[in-house]
C-alpha cells in the first residue's frame, strides 16, 4: 500500500477526522528534528482507532497535533470538515498519569467541564458519570485517596461529562499493573459500547491495540510514517486466544519489526 | 515508659531550662541572667503595660509589611512566571536587588520615611518583596504541563483559567513560601526596631541594655521573639493543613 494514498473509510460512516499530510518538526537548539512526516489517514464516527509504534517514534506528538495543542509544521488536521486551530472540549485528551487536578474531590473533577450547565443539570452529569466509572462512594474524596486505576477511571468520566465528539486517549493505562490494565480495557471498551465516541488511544501494548481496535495504525520509527493500517476483523467480546487473534497480533510484531521469539 | 507525643519536647526545654538555671547559679556573674531571673524580667515588662505594647508594635509592623509585600509580590510574580518575555526584561534587576540585606536599606528608610512605623514597614515590605516575587515566579514555572492542557481543552477563558487552575495550582508553594518569608519579615522587624523606632521588641533589647545592662530584660525580649516565631510559623502551618491547599504533600 501507498504511504500517501489516504485510507478509504469504512462505507456505512462518515469521516469523523481526517489528516492531510500532516507533519511536525521541531525546533531544538537550532536545528529541526522532524518527529512526523506526511501522514495521513481517516477515522470515521465512532471508531476505535488504536496508534501504535516504537517508543520515542512520535505517537504522541500526533495525538497532541490531532488535538490542537500543537501546530503542525505543514498540512492539516479536519474534524468534521473543520480545520483544527487549537484545543476545543469537543475532543478531550486523556493524559497518562497525573492528569486528574489533585486539587478537587471526584466530584469537582467530573464537573470541572461543566460550570455552564444549571445546578441540577451538572449534578445529574456528576452522579450518572461515577456510576458509569463505578466511583460510587468516592464521591467526596481526593484523588490522593485513589488508586491509579481509579485515577484514570476519574479522568475519562470528566471527559465524557462534557459530551465530546473525539476522546483522545495518551497511553491511558501505561502506568498501571497488568491486571489493572486489563481489568481497565474491558471497562473502557463497556463505555465505548454504550456511548459511542470517535476514540484515539496511543499504547505501546501490542495486546492492548489488538483487543481495543477496529483499527490500528502503525508508525515507524522517528520521524513517524504510517507504515501500515491494519483492520482487526474479530467482534466483540474477543477471544483472546481465538487463531484470528493471534494471527492479527502476529501480524502487528511483524509489522513493528520484531522477531517471533525472544 | 509511653509518654504521650507533646510532653516529649516541654519535658526537654523543662530540662534545658533546669540546666541553664543551675549553670548560671554555680557560675554568677556577668555570663547570663537565668530563667527565673527572665520570668521575673518578663513579669516586670507585663505589670508596667510594656509588654503587651511592644509585642503588638512589632506585630503590627510585621503584619503591614509582610502583607504590602504579599499583595505587590505574589501578582507580579505570576505574571511575569507566565509570560516568559516579562520575566527576561525583569530578570537582571531582581537578581540585583535581591542580595542586598533589608538592613543595608536602614539608612534609606529612615531619609525617606524619618524614624518610625513607616520606615519600620518599608524594611520589612523590602525584605519579603523579593522571596515572593521568586516564589511566585517559580510556582508558575512548576505547575505541571498536563494541568495547563487540561484547562486549555475544556475551553476555559482566561479569568476563570486563573481561578481555577493557576491559583489552585500555585497556591502550595506560595504558601510555603509565604511561611519561610513570614520567618524572614519576623528577624527584620527586630533588626530595623533596634535603629528605625523607639518601640517594639527589638527596641527593647536595645534599650534594656543601653538603659544600665538590664540583660534580663534582653534575654527576656529575645524568649518572646522566639515565641512569636513559633506561633507565626505554626499558624501558616495550619494553614497549609487545609486538605484542597496540601495537594502537593501527596501528589506530584
């Protein structure tokens, strides 16, 4: 497959976000380094879409360029049609850690986004989003009180509070143990099934993006292409151990350079 | 044997105050006045009125000049820590400034202002100006990048970006410079008393001494400048207990 030839979406959705020959380069000590070079591809409305590639490559420098917190050195980034100029609470960036404001309870941080709605209006929010991220009973505590997985559980429900159109998902679960992790794919992917968002998750995890997406986006090495896009054609709930699971996820080694055995 | 936790540190100034006591009763003379004799000094103070007169001079002294410096400071700092280019232009003429001892400022004060509270002021504005300047300017710089995002993304403007993630998020360390620079407002006062008016507890150290050597007077203004310091310090320290203001203790 061409690397400039921009993928043709899945037929029954429409383009929910689109690149065009995006790049980036950065400016350090007077030289340019380019940490992306012309990439391009299309997520429809309501895809999960997974970014994967080596570590250092750049993933998340395209996450933060598709959000608006970073100016593309040339081409462009549209979201319905628009061209992206900066951040917007449509599309809410979830960080890796530390994200959630110590500084308020749950509750304050699920509502952080919604100081415009009525009193009632933000309450009924608050309360149907820590169910939905089962914080029940932690309503008033600190996330100095919580664990990690909580924290984050806490960052996506004040992203969904305020209704985006596109999460953007920087390594969420990077900083947890494995069990936590997997215990915390499961809950996202229950959230996704019930409000359907555009999704763009960056992970490292070879596993995570073959249980998550219904597309994975490869990048090569600094500065990031697209090296490949790959469909994971296995409905949900995905058995893990199923041989198409494991051929797609095979696939994807090859795909990122690594050899079959260690 | 258990002791309960406060008794631990008054049950060793107990014993420190005992050891002082014998020592200077084996050894009278000229060394130093005893704790008794310092308890009959302050006693001494607090029946002609003086004590109370001059703790409250001092305090008040303090309290202008520290929150003068408090109200200049703190805003100036987190402008200039947010916008990088204001910082550049100030930069060279805080780093000149800043060494210079409040005390070096004494004869200044004193031309400008006469001998008196507002000279006495003017040197303790001038001695906390500088380290809350710093301080705000390097809360601004240490508010982690992904507090920054997150307001920018859930499109907030700017004055309630201040309200709500700046403010919250500087306000840890602004406190605990606040307290350390309170420290520093409390050791000027006594110094610009002893020169720059003729009330206060600095003044009276001076003045116990020159007045015919009343060294247990001395010893006794310097045990309520300690003092003082403790509650000052202790307060702000309550203060920082407040559980949305201590996020940093457990969080980074």
């Amino acid at each position: 497959m061409s690397l400039a030839e921009p993928i043709v979406p899945l037929p029954d959705r429409k383009p929910k976000l689109q690149t065009r020959n995006l790049g980036v380069v950065y400016q350090r000590d007077g030289t340019g380094i380019a940490a992306l070079e012309d990439i391009n591809f299309e997520v429809s409305d309501g895809e999960f879409v997974c970014l994967v590639g080596p570590s250092g490559c750049g993933k998340s420098t395209l996450l933060n360029a598709l959000g608006g917190f970073l100016s593309p050195t040339t081409g462009s980034v549209a979201i319905d049609g628009e061209t992206v100029t900066g951040p917007d609470r449509r599309r809410i960036l979830v960080f890796q850690e530390h994200g959630v404001f110590p500084w308020l309870t749950v509750e304050g941080n699920i509502g952080f986004g919604l100081s415009k709605l009525t009193r009632a209006e933000r309450e009924k929010r608050i309360v149907h989003y820590i169910e939905m991220v089962r914080l029940q009973g932690f309503e008033k505590a600190y996330p100095s009180d919580l664990s990690g997985g909580m924290k984050q559980r806490l960052q996506v429900a004040r992203a969904l509070a305020v209704d985006p159109d596109v999460l953007f998902l920087d390594e969420p679960f990077g900083s947890l143990d494995s069990i936590t992790r997997v215990i915390m794919r499961g809950e996202l992917l229950r959230i996704w099934q019930t409000e359907r968002r555009t999704i763009l998750f960056v992970t490292h995890d070879i596993d995570e993006a073959v249980q998550l997406a219904d597309r994975v986006v490869v990048l090569s090495s600094r500065p990031a292409k697209i090296q490949d896009i790959l469909t994971v054609d296995i409905p949900h709930p995905r058995n893990i151990s199923s041989p198409r699971y494991l051929e797609l996820r095979d696939e994807l080694l090859k795909l990122i350079g690594l050899a079959y055995e260690i | 044997m258990k002791l309960p936790r406060w008794l631990r540190p008054v049950l060793f100034i107990f014993a420190l105050l005992v050891i002082w006591e014998v020592a200077v009763d084996l050894h009278p003379g000229q060394i130093l006045p005893g704790p008794v004799a310092v308890l009959a000094a302050l006693v001494e103070l607090l029946q002609h009125g003086l004590l109370l007169k001059y703790v409250v001079a001092s305090l008040f002294r303090v309290t202008w000049g520290f929150m003068l410096a408090v109200a200049l400071a703190i805003p100036l700092g987190l402008i200039l820590g947010w916008y990088g280019r204001g910082e550049m232009a100030f930069n060279p003429v805080i780093q000149i400034l800043r060494p210079i001892s409040p005390l070096a400022w004494i004869p200044i004060a004193i031309l400008w202002f006469g001998v008196g509270d507002l000279a006495a002021v003017f040197l303790i504005f001038v001695g906390c100006f500088f380290p809350l300047l710093l301080t705000a300017m390097s809360a601004v710089h240490n508010i982690p990048a992904v507090y920054i995002n997150a307001g920018r993304n859930f499109g907030l403007g700017s004055r309630e970006f201040i309200a709500r993630v700046l403010y919250p998020a500087v306000i840890p360390q602004l406190l605990d410079g606040m307290r350390i620079t309170l420290g520093v407002a409390w050791l000027v006062v006594v110094a610009a008393e002893m020169i720059a008016v003729n009330s206060g507890l600095g003044f009276l150290i001076v003045d116990a001494r020159n007045a015919g050597n009343r060294y247990d007077l001395v010893v006794a203004g310097m045990v309520m400048i300690g003092a003082i310091g403790l509650v000052l310090d202790l307060a702000m320290r309550s203060l920082e207990r407040i559980k949305s203001f201590q996020w940093r203790s457990s969080e980074t």
